[in-house]
C-alpha cells in the first residue's frame, strides 16, 4: 500500500476501511465513499496507496467506489490537506496491522523492505522497512549485509 502489503487467505477480495477507533470495515460490494462518509461525517476517506511521509493527506472523491482489495482510512477531517509525519504513518499502519489481525484469518499488513540504504526514499512506506515478523526499522532506512566467511576444512 504505498503504506503497505496486505495479504489473506480468503477467496473474498474486501475493499478495507480502518477507522479512527482502530476498528475494521470491510465491504465485499461496491460502496460509494458518500455512503461511509454517512455514517462517520466527521471524517474523510483516504487511499492508503496515496499516502506518503511528509506530504499531504487527501481525501477520496466522495463519488468514488470503494475498490476492493485495497486499504483505507477514516481520518478526522482536522488531518485533511496536514502533512503526515513518519511517526503518524507508523501509528496508522500499526493501527491497520492491529486491525486486521483481530479480524481472524491469516492476514498481515506489512512494508515492504527497503533495497539498500543508499537508494533514495520516494516518501511511500512501502520503501522504508518492516513491521511485524520481519523485524520493526521505525521508518529508518538499514543496509542489512550478511557477514559470512568461510570455514576452512
């Protein structure tokens, strides 16, 4: 998800809507963002694939469908148009991983792993770490070199 990977063994692809209270949504059927924003009218529905360190937080059209598979959040409305700090992005995503794991199933939401810690970040999450069974990099970026050598014999 530019914030994160989410996988499931279910055969169901579910547009996911993580709300502020760290509760999961999931819709199995197209659902307009009007029809969400009805029953939560004081916050805004964003796309967890357009949400990047240090840039601003944007709404999803109201008029927009709800595209399954892909993850979203409820945010106050007082974050819209707000940079969104590394350390909010790691709450959110920590946030969506909690979620999704008391939802039952075998579900994960995790970062993909950063290359090499000379590449340049592009600001998404899904560039910078792991969470979860890969390890915690809190948004830094680590050069992991194996240090093998060889054993005579």
């Amino acid at each position: 998800m530019g914030i994160c990977s989410s996988c499931d063994s279910t055969a169901v692809a579910t547009a996911k809507l993580i709300l502020p209270d760290g509760s999961l949504q999931e819709f199995s059927y197209p659902v307009k963002v009007s029809y969400v924003l009805q029953k939560h009218p004081s916050n805004f529905i964003c796309n967890s694939d357009e949400m990047e360190f240090d840039d601003v937080v944007s709404a999803v059209n109201e008029e927009e469908v709800l595209q399954l598979g892909q993850l979203y959040f409820a945010l106050p409305v007082s974050r819209l148009r707000r940079r969104l700090k590394p350390e909010e992005m790691a709450a959110l995503a920590v946030k969506a991983s909690s979620a999704l794991a008391k939802s039952g199933g075998d579900k994960c939401i995790y970062f993909t792993p950063a290359c090499s810690s000379s590449a340049k970040s592009s600001g998404r999450v899904s560039d910078v770490g792991s969470v979860g069974s890969r390890g915690r990099s809190g948004g830094r970026r680590r050069n992991f070199t194996a240090m093998l050598s060889a054993i005579p014999e």
